[in-house]
C-alpha cells in the first residue's frame, strides 16, 4: 500500500508557544492538515504557562508580555485567539517600561546602563574614547562578544564597565562572552547624556544606535514600527494559553503532554515516522509528513543518534523564581520590570504585575524575584524554600524596593529546573558544529524553529516570524507534496 500526503501528519516539537502559534498558522493554510505536538511538561505553553496556587493565586513564571512581532500574518492570530477587548494593549513609550538596579541605586527612566553616575574624570575618558571610536569604521568581530561592545562604545568603557558586569552575571570574562551577550542582556547602548542633549544627539543614526534616551516615558517619536505589547486583562499568560490551546484543539490538533522520549525511523533523506513515548508507558508512532522542531538543535542531534562528541558546552544560569505577595505595591514607580546588575547579588530581575495588568492586584501586590543563586556562588539545589526566600526578600530590602511598612501576605518558590542560556562563545560553537552535523544528513522534511534555530535568534517577535517563514516555505516547497 502506498501512504499518500492525506495519511501523514504534521508533527511539532515542542508545545511552548512558538509551537502552538505554529499549528495555528498550519490550520490556517491548510484546515486539512492533521497536526500533533508534543511536549515533555505536562501542561501546554512552557514559560508562557502560569503557575496556579491551592488558593487560587496566579503567577507567570517572570515577566511575559507579549510583543508583536510587527507582521499582520503573526499578530491577527493573537486577535483571532482572544479579542482585542480581552487584552491590555500597551503602545509607545509605556509598551515596555523597564528599569535597571545599577550602582546602588533603581533606573526608573532606563534598563540601560547608565554613566552619569561615575566620577567627573572617568565620564571625560568614557565620552573621549566613545567620540574617537564613532568615526572607526565597524568591523567583522566574529563572535567575540569583547570585540563587538568595543566597535560599539570603544575599549575605555568596555573594560570599565562591561568586563566587571559580565563576570557579576554570568561568572565568564568578558574574553569568553559570545556577541549575543549584548542581545540577552541589552548592553546595545549605553546612557551618556541627559535628555535636552540627547535631542540634538538623536538626530544622528550612528549615535542613535549606541546611546539611550534617560527618560523612556518622554521618548521622542524615532521608532520605525509601531510594535504593541500585548497582555491579558485577566491576571495570569494562562488565559491566552488556555484560549490557545482551545483554538488549536477545536481544529483538530492534538496535543501529546507528559512526553519521556522519541525515537525517529528514516529512510535515506527523510523521517517517515516518529515514536512518541508517554510517562504512563504508552507509545503512539506517527507517520510524518513534516517534523517542526521548536525544542533546540542538541535534542534534534539525540533525537537522530547524531554522534556528539567533542561538541564543548557549559551549562546555563538556573533560574529560582521567588513569588511573593505584599500588602503595598512594590516602591518601582511605574516600571513593569526591572534588571539588577550590581555585583554581591543573587537578583536578576524583579517584575511588578500590577503595573501591566491592574487586575493583579486582588488581594494584595504580586511581585516576581528571579534569582540566579550562582552570582553568590551558589547553587538552587543548596538552598532550601525559606533561604531563596529569605534571599529574596533581603535583597528587595537592600534596593529600596520594599520598606518595614511592606508585609508579606504570601510567598513560593518555583525551580523548575529553567536555564537562562549562558551566551559563551564555547556554547554558541558548540550549537553551530552540533547544525552542521545534523545538516550532513540532509534531512528533507525537518525544519528547526525556536531560540537558536538560526543565528542569534532569541526573543519570540523574531522566533515568530521565523517560524511562520518556515511554514510558508514549506507549504510552498514541492518536496513535501511527494
């Protein structure tokens, strides 16, 4: 017997919601399509997901809102899966009011790091290497993280400030950062001027793009787009995931959770099935038609007995989410979120939900602590509930954030095991050497998508819209209606 098109299905990898975005573009260029995803978590929507208490409290895991990705083909979908009465749309300069704890004291007007705050004699150094190095011509600095900040901002900043902030968060040299540094931790540009100088300033492209404005909510109109961000009217990502996943299952999609292990059968270039082991013992093989893989290139390598040897990697920052409910809103003004880069903290960013979303604010002030307990020197697993906790709530103190007067009301810890990716050059390699292997066979109907499918691809507006390239590209390709 020989298996048409109508027999196979569209398999993706991964129910984050890079994936579930994916199936519902599939079933909108093809109603027909029959579509599986799978997912180890138990739940559908990976970080996207919220975590639901006994008590019926609700958090995200950090801060999650949802930026458009600034193509109608991505963004209708999110109005087709909830209305736009359903959302809290976020425009202009109070799209995404972040901050920075830098130098002991809270940017409230910033997330960029700012140098005003440094002594007369090092801000003449800072500005004098910063004017010399604007007129060298930008080179190709591979992937050294150090090279591509120095062609942004000149050596006297970046071994003054760079290097130090560096090794306080992510314990590397500066030597040893990839250039997808400046992307994860939004080192693009500096602040260097106060706001009536930067007006004139801003009128040139080249200092535009390496130095911040010092007061995000007066921002002058110099974006390009008008991208929005986007959160749902009731507390909690859950809603739109639940709407999500109740759109992608009334199309037919189904969705495998709970999932121990695949194992994928080919035949020259091609996957023609795939078995999907459960944690209850269950299998279910599946023939395919096209493989989407969301979940990264090292699982696709195991997945397809790829030999891995001499692929060097260092493991990324694990990530302790402290959730906590206080009496008083935080003392963060209006910032949703803010970035602590100071040293001799655990801190990496404190988000305040009530300020994106007044509905949080039922019984009390939600407030999310991520910590990355390594910048201590430190270890998740070394630390119980009530010492992060403690951590946690120490150091709101130490920055001001809350006062003797703000009582906790309830408190979690969450450590799901997350990784926020450690941006070496040895990790990014080893993700290219580990795409060049699995490109050796060949694979015609494997397509890879989420972080890192291609080159410093990262926050999901860019993840977006290179997924749903990929679909068309593969709707439109011949070779998948063989």
């Amino acid at each position: 017997m020989i298996e048409t098109l109508a027999d196979k299905k569209i398999v993706i990898a991964g129910a984050g919601v890079t994936g579930l975005m994916m199936a519902l573009r599939i079933k909108q260029l093809d109603p027909n399509a029959e579509v599986i995803i799978f997912d180890k978590a138990d739940r559908p929507g990976g970080m996207y997901q919220s975590i639901e208490y006994p008590n019926g409290r609700i958090f995200d895991y950090g801060m999650h809102l949802i930026y458009e990705s600034c193509n109608p083909v991505v963004d209708d979908l999110y109005r087709e899966v909830m209305d736009e009465q359903d959302w809290h749309i976020h425009e202009k300069n109070e799209k995404d009011i972040a901050g920075l704890f830098y130098r002991d004291r809270l940017q409230d007007y910033s997330h960029y790091v700012d140098l005003r705050s440094f002594t007369e004699g090092e801000k003449k150094k800072f500005l004098g290497d910063f004017m010399l190095n604007l007129e060298n011509k930008r080179v190709d600095v591979s992937r050294s993280g150090w090279q591509a900040l120095q062609s942004q901002f000149g050596r006297e900043i970046v071994d003054s400030v760079h290097r130090p902030l560096i090794q306080a968060l992510y314990g590397m040299s500066i030597e040893d950062a990839d250039q997808f540094v400046i992307k994860a931790t939004a080192l693009d540009r500096i602040v260097l001027f106060n706001p009536d100088t930067m007006l004139d300033l801003m009128k040139s492209d080249k200092i535009r793009s390496r130095l911040a404005f010092a007061d995000q909510l007066n921002l002058p109109p110099y974006r390009t787009n008008n991208q929005k961000a986007l959160y749902p009217k009731r507390f909690g990502m859950k809603h739109f995931i639940d709407r999500l996943v109740k759109a992608l299952r009334e199309r037919g999609v189904e969705i495998l959770t709970n999932i121990a292990g695949v194992s994928l059968h080919s035949s020259g270039d091609r996957v023609d099935s795939i078995n999907i082991k459960e944690r209850n013992g269950n299998s279910k093989e599946v023939a395919v038609r096209t493989l989407f893989w969301s979940i990264g290139w090292p699982s696709l390598a195991y997945a397809l007995g790829i030999d891995m040897s001499g692929i060097g990697k260092t493991g990324g920052t694990k990530v302790v989410f402290a959730n906590l409910v206080f009496n008083k809103p935080p003392e963060m003004g209006k910032l949703y979120y803010f970035y602590c880069y100071d040293p001799n903290f655990a801190t990496f960013r404190v988000t305040h939900y009530a300020n994106y979303c007044p509905a949080a604010a039922v019984d009390g002030f939600p407030v999310c602590v991520e910590l990355w307990p390594s910048r201590l020197g430190m270890h998740p697993t070394q630390l119980s509930d009530e010492q992060c906790l403690a951590l946690a709530i120490d150091e709101l103190r130490c920055m001001g954030i809350i006062t003797d007067s703000h009582m906790l009301k309830f408190s979690a810890i969450e450590n799901k095991g997350a990784e926020f990716p450690l941006p070496s050059i040895i990790n990014v390699k080893g993700i290219e050497e580990i795409k060049n292997r699995i490109h050796c066979k060949r694979m015609r109907n494997i397509e890879v998508t989420g972080i890192m499918a291609e080159e410093d691809l990262f926050f999901i507006p860019d993840i977006l819209n290179h997924a749903f390239s990929v679909i068309e590209k593969t709707f439109t390709s011949e070779t998948n209606y063989e």
